[in-house]
C-alpha cells in the first residue's frame, strides 16, 4: 500500500507543480468587494466525479503562488495554510467558495481555485478589486474675505480615505470652475497612507473675485468608483465675504431735512458703498473750505436759521469723491402789535398788525374768546363788543411742532350812559320803569323815588351783556313822582331822573331800548325785505321787455291802437312798479 501511494503523492504533487505553472482552465472572473465587507468567490468549475480534493492560492507580483486553503473531497475537511494576512479570515464551503472577511486593499490579487484528480487539475482564475468611498469632500482653510481684482486662495477642498483615489471638482453657484490664467488656479494632490493605502485627496483654489461674486456659494465634489461604478459626493455651501473699494458716497439727514426747525438737532451720516464701509469722512459745513474729520455721523446741536446751506462730506484719501446736499433751517417768527393787556375807551380807535416772517408761507389764524374769526380783527371805534382774548396763531403745515402764538386782551372802558323809558301796563294799573345802562366796569344802579305811590316790585336787572343791562320796577303811583337812576363805575358817576304822572292821569309810553340781540335781528329782516323788492323789480323789468318785443313784432291793422293800449298798460305797470319801489 505504501508503495502505491508514493507514486500517487508524486503525481499529485508533479500536477500541481505543472498547474502553477501552464496555467490551463477557464478565463479569469473579477469580483467587486466594498471595503470592510466579506469577499465571496465562487468556484467557477463543475466538480468532477474522481476529485481527490479542492485548493486556493493567490498569486504574487512576480507570478509565484501562494496556497492558502484546503479541502478533501472524501475526508470533507478544511485546512488553511499558515498565511498570516488571512489568519482567521478564511472560509472554504463545501462547493468550493472561498470567502474572506474584513476585505482589505490588500486582497486585491488574483485568486484561483483548483480542482485535482488523480490524472488532472482544473483551474478557475478571479480577479477581486476592493473599493472603499471617500469621505464627504469639506472646504478647510477658508478665507476670511476675498478683495476684488486680487487673485487669493479661497480655500482647500479635502476628501479622505479613498480607493482608489478619486477626482475634485470646484463650482461657482453651481457651475464648474475650470482653470484660467491669472483668475482660476487649481492645484490637486493625492496622498496615499502606507499602512491602510487610502487615499487623501486635496484641492486648493486660487480665485479672482469680483463684486458679482456677493453672497455666491461655492461648493466642490469628489468624484469614485465603487463597486457598482461611478459617483459623485458633494461639499457644503460656503460664502465667502468679498471686499471691495468704495466708488460712492452718499449723505444723509436725520431727521429728514424737509422737517428741519430751528432748535432741533441735525445729523449728518455719511455712507460709502464699498465692503467694508469706510469709517472716517471729512465733513465740510457751509462757509468753511477745511473738513472736519471724523467718524461716519456729524451731529449739530440747536440749530438756527443761518445754519441753512450746502453740506457735504468725503473720503480721507479720497476727497474727490464728494456728496452733497441742501439743508433748510425753517423758521417761523410772529409779533403782535399791540399784545399783552391793552385797555381803551369805547369810541376809541385800534389798530392792530399781527406780522409773520417764515422760511415759506404760513397759515394764519385769528380766534377770539376760543372761537375763530373770519379775518384779522381792526377797530376803527371801538364798542363793549369788541373786548374780548384776541389770539393770532401761524403755523407751517408741512413743519411739524412749528407753531407760534401771540395773545392780546383788549379791555373796552366806558362812562356810564343812561336812558330812561317808562310803559303803562294794559290794565291801567300800573307803570313799568326800566333804566338802560351801559359801561364798563360795570356800573352800579340805584333807584330814588319822589313823592307818593306803592312800588309793586322791587327793581329787577337783566344780565350784563356786551356793557350793557337794565334795571326795571314797576309802580302804582297815586301822584306825580320823579324816578331817579344813579349809573356808577370806576370812571363816573351819572344820575338821570323820569317824570311819571299819577295812575290816573293818562301819558305817552317810551319805547324800550333795543338790544343787541333784537337789533340784529331787525337787521336780518330789512335785509330779507330789500332783497325781496329788488327780486320783485327785476321780474318786472323782465315782463316788461319781453311784452315790448312782442308788441313790436305785431303787423296786425289794429297794431297802433293796441299799441296805444299796451303803452297805457305798461305805463300803469310802471306806475305800479314805481310805488312798489317806493314801498
């Protein structure tokens, strides 16, 4: 027995060596395995019926294979070879399939798989390619800011832990960077880590930005394979801060300058357009050729008329990029001629002036007692009526809190006057005595009685109305009796006496003083009937045209008759006409 195995052993051996060698069998397959996942390669080959046992090996660079797994085909069990990158990685399943866990960069060789009898070997090559998928690519060593027409780093675009190593791209707002001189530089690095062999890809970008690219994302990409192909794994948004020159200055006015009084406080800010704004500025007043050097704002406190002009500022370094703009101080001033506390005697002339002067026109008002006037108050004889809180209030409309405002109160003295009436009552019974009294300050009335009779009523006043009022009473007399009323203010006394025959003896009644209020109205009504006559004269006028039309326009025989006629008719209605007016 042992002699008949020597030859076998030999054989198989011999088989072996030859297989290695010539290579004969099936074409290589590839087997695409993710980095960390199990490798699974199956057996490409039919297992014959007199298999004596199954092999693995891999091959070196240099084309010497390495046995790394065993099994017999009648024993059914698995050896593994002393290999010490695939210790405790192998599993060899009855079919023949070869599975290594963990994969690595590594186990990419070219595997085979060998079947033995005892009079062939068979052989089944597969190639296996590991991928491992990059990081997701991040913009590191990003600027600070960017200046425009300055080419600058933007940054670097890192993706690591890659196999194989994989490509970057840079985008502008979603679009592909492509390189170009003196605008676009991209340089592209690769590293590989000697103990994992993964790949670190790296992109840096130079960029020359403009004043377009404000606020615009920037974004890059790595690019790989795995093993289902090709993919494309994307960056974060980053926004760069761009700076650039300022090419405008502008002013400002706080509050808005058409509002601007005198006392109010002016600020004046200057603005530059460029990233980052310009923080100094010369600010020119008006009259003065130096600047003022100072911070972005000017303050002017309590402002007056004459600060009313052109202001302007500019840069430092650049003062011939100027703004401007008008400032109006608007200014409001009222006199009142007189004002305060005048008093004058009634009759008295009064001339009063209320004058404006103002950085554009302004709406007067007159009020007196709180009440508004129709127009500015003038006394050429002055009455009670006439005293009274004069205000004159002007205003600009479009200012708002320009307000000015002069008071005058006019005080209207006066003598006291006195007029008597006296009025019999319809029953015969009694008489009514009423003095009328006006002046100011108020006079005092008293009554005096001389001679016999029964006062039925103690004297009654009215109110005081305008510097006047009464002061009534209402007697019996048996006799003749003289009446005396006695007016006394401040400026005078006066005494004025009524003689008032006995109840019995019939006499003429005075009429009653009207007042203020009735004489109005008595006013009212002579107007109503002037207007009304004169209405009544014109449609006379009319009828009386129109009927001398047709009169003429008349060719009947009878037209001189009738036209006789119609002239007596017309002078009777002028007759009437005229008695009319004089009604």
């Amino acid at each position: 027995m042992a002699s008949q195995a020597a030859p076998s052993c030999c054989l198989v051996f011999c088989l072996l060596i030859a297989a290695a060698v010539l290579r004969p069998g099936l074409g290589w397959d590839t087997v695409n395995s993710a980095y960390g996942d199990t490798i699974i390669m199956p057996c490409r080959l039919s297992v014959p019926q007199n298999l004596m046992f199954g092999k693995w090996k891999y091959e070196k660079p240099d084309g010497s294979p390495v046995f790394i797994a065993f099994r017999s085909s009648t024993k059914k069990s698995v050896q593994y070879d002393d290999v010490p990158e695939y210790k405790d990685r192998l599993s060899l399943s009855e079919n023949y399939t070869l599975s290594i866990s963990n994969a690595r960069i590594s186990d990419e060789k070219r595997f085979v798989c060998m079947l033995v009898t005892e009079d062939n070997v068979f052989e089944a090559p597969t190639i296996v390619k590991v991928f491992k998928q990059p990081s997701k690519p991040e913009i590191v060593s990003k600027a600070p800011f960017l200046e425009t027409e300055q080419l600058k780093k933007l940054g670097d675009c890192i993706s690591k832990d890659s196999y194989p190593d994989g490509n970057i791209t840079w985008y502008r707002s979603g679009k592909v960077l492509q390189p170009l001189e003196g605008a676009v530089v991209i340089i592209f690095q690769k590293q590989m880590d000697p103990v994992t062999q993964l790949y670190t890809m790296t992109s840096s970008l130079e960029y020359k930005t403009t004043k377009a690219d404000l606020h615009v994302p920037f974004t890059c990409s790595v690019t790989y394979y795995g093993p289902s192909g090709q993919k494309t794994v994307h960056s974060e948004q980053a926004v760069f801060d761009i700076y650039y020159p300022t090419e405008q200055v502008t002013i400002q006015v706080l509050p808005p300058k058409n509002a601007i009084k005198e006392g109010d406080n002016i600020t004046l800010k200057c603005l530059g357009n460029g990233n980052p704004p310009p923080q100094e500025f010369l600010f020119y007043l008006p009259g003065q050729p130096e600047g003022i050097r100072g911070s972005n704002t000017y303050t002017l406190t309590d402002v007056r008329r004459n600060a009313t002009g052109d202001y302007k500022c500019s840069l430092i370094d650049k003062r011939s990029m100027i703004a401007s703009t008008a400032i109006t101080v608007h200014y409001l001033d009222l006199s009142l001629n007189p004002s305060g506390e005048v008093t004058k005697q009634i009759g008295d002339a009064l001339p009063v002036s209320c004058t404006i002067s103002a950085s554009r026109n302004a709406t007067v008002v007159w009020m007196k007692d709180n009440v508004r006037l129709r127009s500015s108050p003038s006394f050429s004889s002055l009455h009670y009526q006439d005293a009274g809180n004069y205000v004159c209030e002007t205003a600009l409309q479009e200012v708002e809190g320009l307000k000015k405002r002069e008071s005058l109160t006019l005080i209207v003295e006066g003598k006291p006057q006195i007029k008597m009436t006296k009025k019999t009552d319809p029953s015969g019974l009694s008489k009514t005595i009423i003095c009328h009294v006006e002046g100011f300050p108020k006079p005092a009335i008293q009554w005096t009685i001389t001679g016999s009779g029964s006062v039925i009523n103690q004297a009654k006043e009215s109110p005081y109305i305008n510097g006047r009022y009464y002061s009534k009473i209402i007697i019996s007399p048996e006799e003749n009796v003289t009446l005396t009323c006695t007016a006394e203010n401040q400026l005078e006394r006066t005494v004025n006496s009524l003689n008032v025959s006995a109840i019995s003896i019939p006499e003429h009644d005075e009429a009653d003083e009207i007042s203020d209020e009735n004489r109005e109205k008595v006013n009212d009504q002579a107007k109503l009937i002037v207007g009304i006559v004169v209405g009544l004269l014109l449609a006379a006028l009319v009828a009386g045209v129109v009927y001398w039309l047709y009169m003429k326009k008349s060719k009947t025989a009878s037209k001189h008759v009738n036209k006789e006629l119609g002239n007596q008719e017309e002078n009777k209605k002028l007759e009437e006409n005229n008695h009319k007016t004089e009604a």
